[in-house]
C-alpha cells in the first residue's frame, strides 16, 4: 500500500513538472507571437491596431519595437496616436537605452521628447533633413504640456570597459550629456526655435 502511494506521488509529481515545462513553453510562445505581431503592426503604420491593443491591455501603453511608441509617435509627427498614448497613461519622461549593434562601447539614453528632437538633429548631421512641421510642435508642446522637460539630461551610458582615452574620443564628437533644449539650438529651425522660447 504504501509503495503504491508513493508510486502515484512520484507520477503526480512528474507530471506537474511536465504540466509546468509545457506551461512555460506555452507562454513564450504566445508572447513572442504577440511581440512580432505587435511589431509588424507597428512598423506597417497600423495604429488602430495598436490602440485596440493597448485598450484591452494585450500590450503596455508604453511598449516599444524597439522604441517606444510615444517617442516614435512624437518623431513622426503622429499628433493623434500622440493623444491616444498621453490620454492612455504612456509615461512621459521615461527613460529608455537604445544600443546599436555596431556600438558595444556606450548606449544612448533618451526621454521621448529628447529621441523626438534629436532624430531631427541626427538627421541634419548626416545631410538628410526631416521635416519639422506644425503637426511634430504639436506634438513636443503636447508632451512638455504633460510633463515633459526640455532640460532633461540624456546621452551616453558608457560600457564598464570603456577606458578614459576612449572616452574622450567620443566627447570630441559631441558631449555625453546633453538636453534637448541644447539640441534645439543646434538644429536652429524657426519653429523649434519658437517652440523653445515658450517653454
């Protein structure tokens, strides 16, 4: 008899474990079903389908692909998809790190109205200008509005590896630490101007 009970405690917890390893591949799957459904949708322009997303909560209001959907919105000029996400609770001045692959010495930190502001920076910097338009101010005023601030510092986080003289070759290309107040004035566009000038 008691072998026997112990023959069926053995099986029930063998196969809770399965039941849980099972369980566990389950989840993942569905989550990174979800993360490249979520994505393509992202990257196809589909904003409906992310609100409707965020609305029954399968997603966080401020999940990104790789950038969080306030900042790219914010970018882009999306004034709408920018009220949604305000409206939905998105965290404003959220930090976040985005590491290229190409560069494992440091990450660059942002808030979304930096990584808005700055995206028109870096492409100016490169020759390839973006346009600023009434809508992007929009949607800059509309973050600062929430509690934004132009004065927020961000910039490189460097890897534990990185030695002095390394570092110093990246601040003779820009500084570590900079806000996006201080990108404005590089950028110099008679919208953004103004916009500084008021906030």
């Amino acid at each position: 008899m008691e072998e026997k009970t112990v023959n069926i405690l053995a099986i029930s917890i063998i196969a809770s474990i399965f039941l849980g390893v099972f369980g566990m591949i389950g989840y993942l799957g569905i989550t990174t079903y979800k993360k490249e459904t979520t994505c393509r949708k992202y990257n196809e322009g589909n904003t409906t389908a992310i609100k409707e997303m965020i609305l029954d909560e399968s997603i966080s209001v401020d999940y990104g692909c790789p950038y969080p959907f306030l900042a790219y919105s914010s970018k882009i000029g999306d004034i709408d998809m920018v009220t949604f996400l305000v409206e939905n609770g998105a965290e404003i001045e959220k930090k976040f790190t985005y590491k290229s692959p190409k560069m494992r010495a440091y990450k660059i930190t942002h808030t979304p109205l930096f990584y808005a502001i700055y995206g028109k920076y870096d492409a100016k910097r490169i020759d390839f200008p973006m346009e600023i338009s009434e809508d992007f101010i929009a949607c800059l005023a509309l973050l600062v509005e929430n509690g934004a601030s132009l004065d927020t510092p961000c910039g490189r986080e460097y890897d534990e590896t990185v030695n002095d003289s390394l570092k110093t070759v990246y601040r003779n290309e820009s500084p570590d630490s900079q806000t996006a107040r201080e990108i404005i004035k590089l950028i110099d566009n008679k919208l953004l101007n103004d916009f500084e000038a008021k906030y």
